[in-house]
C-alpha cells in the first residue's frame, strides 16, 4: 500500500521546517538570545504545522515554542554561525 501524495508532502514540508527551526534556533550570541529566538521560532513553526495538519494551533505554538527555547539554550554560539 503506497502512502497519498498529500500525506507524504506534508511529511517532507513538517520535516524541513524542523530542520530549518534547529538551524535558526542557534541565532544570538547569548544563551538567553537563542533560548528566545529559538522560542519564537518555535512558536511560528508549531502553529503553522498544527494548521497544516488541523491540529490546535495554540498547542502547536506551545510545543514549538517550548522545543525551540530548549533547543536555542542548548545551542552554543560557535555551533551555527550565520556569517
């Protein structure tokens, strides 16, 4: 049994917007820079994947604000840099 196109596209779209979202939660030169711009990206990335999906978009921004702030914080400076 083969997967729906629309499935498999979502699946490829959620999968580079995580991939993106770990990318960007490294911006700031502080711990607290890329805890918060982790967290915003987050937020935007799990509200969009939940209304992609028909999930509930404020627990979408949650869950991705969330893993993005621990995911910013976790990140040192020297891990992504954007020069």
């Amino acid at each position: 049994m083969t997967m729906p196109i629309v499935k498999t596209t979502r699946i490829v779209a959620l999968g580079a917007i995580v991939a993106l979202t770990l990318g960007l939660a490294g911006c700031g030169t502080s711990t607290g820079e890329r805890a918060a711009s982790g967290a915003g990206v987050g937020a935007a990335v799990g509200a969009g994947a939940a209304a992609a999906t028909g999930g509930n978009v404020g627990q979408g921004a949650a869950i991705g604000a969330g893993a993005g702030a621990a995911t910013g914080a976790a990140t040192d400076e020297d891990d992504v840099s954007l020069d």
